[in-house]
C-alpha cells in the first residue's frame, strides 16, 4: 500500500474537484469509526432533516455499499457505473496518474455523489478514512467545507504503514485535524476498562494545541450505566450522556441525553461520539465558512431545540451490519462482528460477558488477515469457559490484492499448542460452509469474526438463509 495525497489530488483536479462541493463530517481512528459514521447519518437524516451520504471502508460485499444515501440505501447501480467510468478515464488519459484502488474509489465515491439528482443529491457528508489520515486518500476536503474532525478510539493496528507506537499511530490519525477547524475526541478508554493511555491523550492534546483546534472530548460514563441481557439475545445499556462544551466557544449549556443502545462498546461509544460531533458543530463559531456549512448547522441547531424525543426516535434507524449482529442460521443464533484487532477483540469479549454467562462456552468460525496480532485476538477472546474453534480463508479482496487470509491449518494449530487458551477443538476447513455445519452441531450459539472480510463471505453466501433475531 502506497500512502500519499499527490496522485489522489491530482485525479480530483482532472474531475472537477468535487470535494469542494460539499461540507463534511471527516472520521478517523483504529475502532469505532463505522458505528459513528453511521450513528451521524440516522441523526442527520432522521432528526436533522437532512440530505445526508457516507462513505466507508471496506466494503461489506461489493464496493457500491461503500456508498450510502437516504438513509442508508446503497448507491444506485447506474450512478456507481458512471462515476467508476469517469474516474478511470481521468486516471488513464494523457500523463497517466496509475492512482492506487482506494484512491480510485474515494475519488469515485465523491464523483458520484455530485453526479445524484438535487432530491437525492447530499446536503452533508460523513466520510470515513482508510487507513491512517495525515495520507489517507480521504484527506483531501478544504478547510472550510470541513464541519468537524472525528477521532474516534485509537490502538494499535497498521503498525508497518503508520508507525510503531501509540504516539506515532496517534500523530497519524490527528492529520485530518484543520488548522483552526473544530476536533471531537471520542472517548479513549480501551475495551478492557482502565485509564486512557497517556501517550493516546498526549498526542491529542499536542495536535489540537499546534493546529489550533476548537476541541470537545467525549465522555461515556462507563461505570455508572445501568447493562443488563437482552432476550433473546444481545445486551443493553441504559445511561444519560452528558455532553461537553467545545474549547474556544461560548454558548448553551451541553445538555444530558438520556439513551437506550444495545450495549456494544462500539455502538455506545460511536452514538456518543455522533451526538457530541452534532452539537458541537451546532454550537461551532468557526472562521471563514460556506453557505452550504452554515446551512447544515442551522439544521442540526433546530435539532436539538425540539429536544431529545426526535433524537431518540432517530437513533431506532441505526443498522451497522457484521458488527455485533444477530442472525438466526436454522436453530442456531450466530452473532456476526469484524473485530479484527486486539481491542476490537476486547470490546466483542466485553459484550459476550454482558449478554450472560451462557456465552462463557462458545463456538467460533474466525478467518485473520495476515500480519494480524492473532495471539493477542486469542488472549482477548479466550478468557473463560471452553471453546470450539473453526478457521477458514476469507474470499480474495476487491481492490485490495495486499490483503490476504492467514493459513486457516496455521492458526489452528498455534491455538492447540498454547494451554493458556481453554480451547477443546481447533479445526481448519476450506470453506465456510463447512466450518459452519461443524459449528452448528455442537453449540447453542456461534460467533463469527475475526476479519471483516469473513463478514462478507457470510453476508455473500449465507445470509440469506437466515432469519432476522427479534
């Protein structure tokens, strides 16, 4: 993977520069991105009244549900085809830019949006970043388009592109931060429990004061909400947020919403992320702005004067698919997730312990990219109980021919030979199918996770034998 800004600027500038053409929501960070992405959709959509579009990597099954519109509808196959030949001719003419895949498909994503009818074209967009952010294709949006940037919970991942070290990682992901713009800071505290790291929150600190930023920091009251099982399956968790005020502004009093989320530290983290990003956009008193900005404020301002009913009804929207999802295959519940790093790892352990102790004995089918930390996946997943474990490939990648399944042979065997891991069976197979029937046949329920290309192939081939968990 080639990191970088010149070959994706370049294209940009043959294509009209349609990321001068919108204001955005920009988000970066290890985990969590997703979830808030998504949460900030079905506000501005549902609550904020808004036009609003997203852009997400990677893609679930194919790259056109990268791109979501109203409400959280793929893009239409049409707009998709057009854009995509658009963008391969302006990469392809004269003096040839040979743009990377994501680059492609970040300039794609942006050309189809201005390509929608006005009823559909978006009025605000959230956009998620790739890999990294100070070269992630994504960061390539003026100033003054720029609403806020998102920093949601950092570890370590990507350590060969980014950095070794928290520090440097951090460093990385604070790159989408505009001099003088508005920052939100998710909150930092690992899926473990625990303080934030201190190196995390330095570095955060160090970027937003050279850059100048308004900042705001989110805090999710982990140790007083109220987390109980769902039935039949899942957890929720019951809290008031209390948001907090923006450095550098003057205004309202944040208020304290009260809220209802299935319990997931990726969902709860993600809402309280979104909502703290909206009011603090609200709120913002920001330097040179477009009208277009200033509208989509105003929105969101009317937002929160109707009070928190709109709010809550808007969040009953939220779907994140393969992310702590539950589906019935047969008799069998199987929870989805693409945890896929050792604190996304963490935080699924998390909610298997808050949905109740029948889930101390589990059944797993996992596929990890290679160059994954699958030991410490292992020691974050495997903590109690005993546990069956299926390894499988995952499908290869589109557009991305670096990314490759560890030898499912390979990781059965290290999870046998370790005794710290209260593992029973470790078996590999060749394909999903079959690692599923062996999984169904010994265990009331199934997690799949590991890589969220797993995710796919589930999606891609077995989803649809399966019913929704109500």
């Amino acid at each position: 993977m080639d990191l970088g800004l010149h070959r994706v600027h370049a294209l940009l500038q043959r294509l009209g520069l349609p990321q001068a053409l919108f204001p955005v929501i920009h988000v970066a960070g290890t985990n969590g991105k997703g979830s808030t992405t998504a949460y900030l959709d079905v506000l501005l959509t549902h609550a904020a009244g808004l036009r609003a579009a997203r852009f997400n990597s990677p893609h679930l099954m194919s790259t056109r549900d990268s791109v979501r519109i109203a409400g959280g509808e793929p893009i239409d196959e049409q707009t998709w085809t057009l854009a995509r030949q658009r963008v391969q001719a302006a990469d392809e003419a004269a003096d040839a830019i040979r743009a990377t895949p994501f680059e492609l498909l970040t300039a794609q994503a942006l050309v189809a949006f201005t390509m929608l009818p006005d009823s559909t074209r978006p009025q605000v967009l959230v956009i998620e970043v790739g890999v990294g952010g100070r070269l992630d294709a994504t960061n390539v949006f003026p100033s003054e388009n720029v609403l806020a940037s998102v920093i949601c919970p950092i570890a370590r991942d990507h350590e060969q592109l980014l950095g070794s070290g928290l520090a440097a990682i951090t460093r990385e992901k604070a790159g989408i931060i505009k001099e003088s713009g508005l920052c939100v800071v998710a909150d930092q505290t690992p899926p473990q429990g625990g303080e934030p790291d201190p190196e995390i929150i330095a570095s955060l600190k160090a970027e937003c004061a050279a850059k100048k930023a308004r900042t705001a920091y989110v805090s999710v009251p982990w140790g007083t909400m109220r987390v109980a099982p769902r039935v039949p399956v899942g957890a929720s968790a019951k809290f008031g947020l209390a948001l907090a005020p923006t450095s550098g502004v003057t205004g309202p009093a944040p208020p304290t919403i009260p809220l209802d989320l299935e319990y997931t530290q990726a969902r709860v983290a993600g809402c309280a992320t979104a909502l703290q990003t909206l009011w603090s956009i609200a709120h913002d008193q920001p330097g040179p702005s477009t009208p277009a900005a200033a509208h989509v404020r105003s929105r969101i301002r009317a937002m929160f004067e109707q009070g928190t009913p709109s709010i809550q009804s808007a969040l009953t929207h939220f779907r994140w698919e393969g992310r702590c999802e539950w589906v019935m295959l047969g008799d069998t519940p199987v929870l989805l997730d693409g945890a896929h790093n050792e604190a996304s790892a963490q935080a699924l352990r998390s909610y298997l312990d808050a949905c109740g102790d029948a889930y101390n004995n589990t059944t797993w089918v996992m596929a990890i990219s290679q160059g994954k930390a699958a030991d410490a996946m292992f020691d974050a997943l495997f903590t109690k109980g005993r546990h069956r474990v299926a390894f499988v490939p995952f499908s290869k990648v589109d557009g991305m021919p670096w990314v490759r399944p560890a030898v499912p042979e390979e990781l059965a065997e290290q999870v046998l030979h370790n005794a710290d891991w209260p593992v029973d069976e470790a078996k590999a197979f060749s394909t999903l199918a079959q690692a599923l029937e062996w999984a169904k046949s010994g265990s009331a329920h199934v997690v799949v996770c590991g890589s969220l290309y797993l995710v796919s192939d589930f999606y891609r081939t077995v989803i649809d034998s399966c019913a929704p968990v109500h």
